[in-house]
C-alpha cells in the first residue's frame, strides 16, 4: 500500500480500528493509546452499535470484548 500512495503522491491513509467495548474506561484507554501509535479509532458501545458502525466506518480491524 505504501508504494502504491507513494506513485500516486497521495497521502498515507491511517489505519482504522473499530473498537467496541461496553466499558468506559477500558475504551478511554485502550483509544489514547491507539490513537498514540497512528491509527485512527472508531468508537462502539455494544455490539449493535458496533456491527452500524462497521457498516459505514468500513475499519480495517475491529476489537471487541467478548
């Protein structure tokens, strides 16, 4: 992908991660951290509110909590 955007002179599109998780804290920090290391970051409440968001966001990987 890299070289791909590098011939084209576009951009280098962050990676997305969809991140579904029920628990406030859990989402705040595993987020800042995330978003520390480049990756842009989606956020989903439940699972519902995960597989809407999935259906537009279109992230590259989803982490969820069982």
């Amino acid at each position: 992908m890299n070289e791909i955007n590098q011939i084209k002179n576009e951009p280098l599109r962050k990676s997305r991660i969809l991140l579904v998780d029920d628990e406030p804290g859990l989402r705040t920090a595993v987020k800042t951290f995330l978003e520390d290391e480049g990756f842009e970051i989606f956020i989903a409440v439940d699972g519902e509110d995960g597989w809407e968001k999935a259906q537009t966001v279109f992230p590259d990987l989803i982490i969820s909590d069982v």
